[in-house]
C-alpha cells in the first residue's frame, strides 16, 4: 500500500524532473542560440570577403576546378564552412561542401538572405542544404555570375552541431552547467523527501492516534504542538474525540436509564393491572356476596387504579412529545399570581390529606409573565405534586412568585427531609426516584421532574434545584417579564 509519503515524494521527483529537463533544454537552447549570434557576428564580413576572391572568377562563368581550388585554399584555413552559390531566385548554381557531405536541398529560403543584407541582428538563420529541415547561421553577400544577379551563400559551423547531444559533448560550458544542475536537482530532491517526511511525521502520528481511538482507546488524544492546518486538524480530532466519547457516556446512560425505565414501568404497570385484575376477579366470584358499600369500595379501588394508569401513560406520551421537540409553546402574557392562586386552590385538598399545609406567598403588584401557561401550570403542578409527595406529616410547602425586573422568578419550597447531595445530578432523569424503595403511594412514577425540566427548557429558562437532608427542597425558574 503507497503512503502519502511515497505519493507526495514521488509527485515532488516528478515535479523536480520535469524542472531540470525544461531548465536543461532551455540551458541547451540558449547555448545554441549563443553559438550562432556568436559564430555569425565573429564572420560576419565573411561572405564579402570571399565574394572579392572568388569575383573574377565568376564574370565568364562558373569554373568549378578554378573555384575548388580556391575554396579547398579558404576551406583548409576554415574546414567548418560550406560555401553556395545562389542563383536569384533561390536554386543552387553550385556548392562545395566537401565529398562527406550530400545535398538534401536545391533550393534555399532567400528571405533570412535579404534580412541579413539589410542589416538584420544575428542570429539569422537560414536554409542549410545538406539538411531537410536544418537552420543555421550563415554570412552572405551579392554578387554576379557572367552579369546576373547572384548570392555567395556561406553556411558557418557547418555540421558541428547538429544536435542536442553533439552541443552537450563538445562544450565544456553545457556540460559543466548540465553537471551543476544535476546536483543541484539531486540535492534538492533529497532534502525535499527528508522535510516531507518531518512534515508528514505529524500526520502518520495523527494516524496512529485515530487507529488507537478506533480500536477503541477512547481516552487517546493527538499532542497538538502548532497552530497550522496540521495542528488545526488535530485540534478537531481532539474535539470530535470528546464529542464521541460524551455521546457514548450518554448512550451508556440512556441505556441504563432504559433497563430502568422497563423496570420501573413493569412495576408501574404490573401493581395497578394486578390490582384492577384481583378486584374485579373478586367482584365476579363473590357477586352475590358482596354487600353495597363492599362493592362501592372496590370499585373506587379499581378506579383508582384505572387513573393512576392513565396517568402513568399520558406523562410518558407528554414527555416523548417534548423529546422530539413537537411541542412548541404558545406564548403570551398572563398572571402568575391567579395561576398560583388556582393551583393551591386544586392541590390544597390532597395536601391536607396528607397532612401538609400547602401556602402562597403573592407579593403585591406582581408583573404579567410571557410564556405559555397551559405548559407552565403543567410544571409547576408536577413540582407541588413532587413537593407534596415528599413532605412529611405536618409539613408545609410554599409557592413564592418574586418580581425581579425583568424576569418573574417561580420557587417551590417545600420541608421535606432534602436530597442528598450525590442524588442530585440524577432527579431530572425519568424514572429516578431519590428513595427506590419508595411505593407508588408515596412516590411518583418518576416523570414529573423530567416533564417539569422539558417545559421550562421550551421557554428559554432552566429549572434548578436548591436542596441538602434535613432542610428541605426548593425548585425554582424563571420566565421573561411580558411587555405591554
């Protein structure tokens, strides 16, 4: 399997490469390029001067013998040249450019001729006879053949070079800046493999650290040593690893909660249906038996039980609804006092029954609350429910509104013996109950809380709990000031 190691450092050789042969032809190029402006401005007269000599030998015609002889004189001091004659319209009249050498073309391009006779700046190159396609440096001049309008056409360098290969081979500059380039090359793609390989050290510990995670070290973190992109990555590795590992806390927690809930339901369920099942199993057996208040007693046995059961499934269906956030409350402004006034006047009855004195301290000119009150009298009648429940025999529980500016604060206060302390993270989940061994008698089915903690979220509050053993509970929240 390639690594991005092996993939980066084979993409920087490739870009390396590429580098050092464009550089290499651009360097061979311009060598060339050199050669020939050079070539062409040291002969630059030479054609002129040739033309001199070889002029009287040309006004009765073209005498080969004469003008080899003359030519092998000028070639022996200069063998790099090839001499033509040109006639005016581009054919070649004659040429001497040795027995080695065989002409490929007849005709040359007159037009780098013309631009070099007006003045033109070398390099000019022209057609190069021997060769299909080649250019080369050259001097030219005119002259007359027996009166007519010729050219004395002088290839310099002959074929020296014709190629790449034969410039690098037979100039030491080439071949030394080729050499210093190579290095150079060399030198950079090693040290670019080494610093992608420190760069990427980062990366391939990274790897090691989500491999770890992923087998499932969740407590492995990446050391985030920089604030680059790499450290930047890291960082969100670390964050996402956090995130992970609170969802999986959680799970972990729901899924307690759920072997708690089947519990706890089941027992919720099964008390009451037994109940509802053995009453009316007794009314039907001893029917005839049963005296009227006998029956009217069962009855009302079965009955409250029957509620209690409905009860039980209406809160759990309310608390889905607000667990997948389809209840959207109805806000508007309303009295806190008549909503308290109204609740101690329905929960009174069972508090006395119970022993309690249930109270509401309303302080006077109170401020209009904005929220949704079906929803908020919801919740404060789950908490004096709770607050009831767990008060002993002759204890009280108050209700007190306060006006604080903007906000209006809702506190349940109640005398009952307290939460302890490590107890109260866990009152808000459904299905707690502080003393397990409580019976439905006494304690709730363990909703009320969570409903109550669900609809004080919807209004952009948070429902807290203030409590220790031996001094009592106190719940409060608060919801924003109406403006009217």
């Amino acid at each position: 399997m390639r690594t991005f190691l092996s993939k980066l450092s084979a993409l920087f050789l490739v870009l390396i490469v590429s580098l050092g042969v464009t550089i290499a032809f651009l360097v061979v190029r311009s060598v060339m390029r050199f050669s020939d402006e050079a070539e062409q401005k040291v002969n630059m007269g030479l054609a002129g001067e040739l033309a001199v000599e070889f002029q009287p030998l040309l006004d009765r015609g073209i005498d080969p013998d004469s003008l080899q002889q003359r030519i092998d004189r000028v070639l022996g001091i200069n063998p790099r040249i090839e001499i033509y004659l040109v006639a005016a319209d581009g054919s070649l009249k004659a040429n001497f450019v040795g027995a080695d050498k065989e002409l490929v073309r007849t005709k040359v391009d007159l037009e780098p001729i013309r631009a070099w006779l007006t003045g033109a700046d070398p390099p000019v190159l022209g057609t190069d006879p021997v060769s299909s396609n080649g250019r080369k440096p050259f001097s030219a001049t005119q002259i007359e053949i027996m009166g007519q309008e010729a050219y004395l056409y002088v290839i310099l360098g002959g074929s020296r070079f014709d190629s790449a290969a034969s410039m690098i081979r037979d100039s030491y500059i080439v071949r030394a800046t080729l050499k210093g380039l190579s290095i150079v090359l060399l030198v950079t793609g090693a040290v670019g493999i080494l610093l992608f390989s420190l760069l990427t050290r980062r990366l391939r510990d990274m790897k090691e650290v989500v491999s770890a995670f992923e087998a499932g070290n969740h407590q492995t973190r990446v050391e985030v040593k920089s604030a680059d992109e790499i450290g930047q990555l890291g960082q969100s590795f670390n964050q996402m690893a956090d995130t992970i590992v609170s969802v999986l806390d959680d799970l972990k927690k729901t899924d307690r909660l759920r072997r708690e809930l089947v519990a706890n339901v089941s027992h919720d369920l099964r008390s009451p249906l037994s109940s509802i099942r053995g009453y009316l199993e007794t009314i039907q057996i001893k029917d005839e038996e049963l005296s009227p208040d006998e029956r009217r007693r069962y009855i009302d046995i079965v009955l409250r039980n029957t509620v209690s059961l409905s009860n039980l499934v209406s809160a759990l269906f309310e608390l889905s609804k607000l667990d997948a956030e389809q209840v959207r409350p109805n806000n508007e402004p309303f009295s806190v006092a008549e909503l308290v006034q109204d609740l101690v006047q329905q929960y009174r009855p069972d508090a006395e029954n119970v022993g309690v004195r249930l109270e509401a301290e309303l302080p006077p000119d109170l401020s209009l609350a904005y929220g949704d009150i079906a929803l908020v009298e919801r919740a404060v009648s789950n908490l004096i429910d709770n607050a009831i429940r767990f008060t002993p025999d002759g204890g009280v529980v108050r209700i007190v509104p306060r006006d604080s500016g903007d906000r209006i604060g809702l506190s349940i206060i109640d005398t009952g013996d307290g939460i302890p302390e490590d107890e109260l993270p866990h009152i808000f989940d459904r299905f707690y109950r502080v003393e397990k061994s409580r019976t439905r008698g006494r304690g709730g089915a363990g909703l009320g809380l969570a409903i109550a903690r669900k609809i004080v979220e919807l209004h952009g509050a948070k429902l807290s709990v203030q409590s220790a053993t031996g001094t009592g509970t106190t719940f409060s929240f608060e919801l924003p000031v109406a403006r009217v």
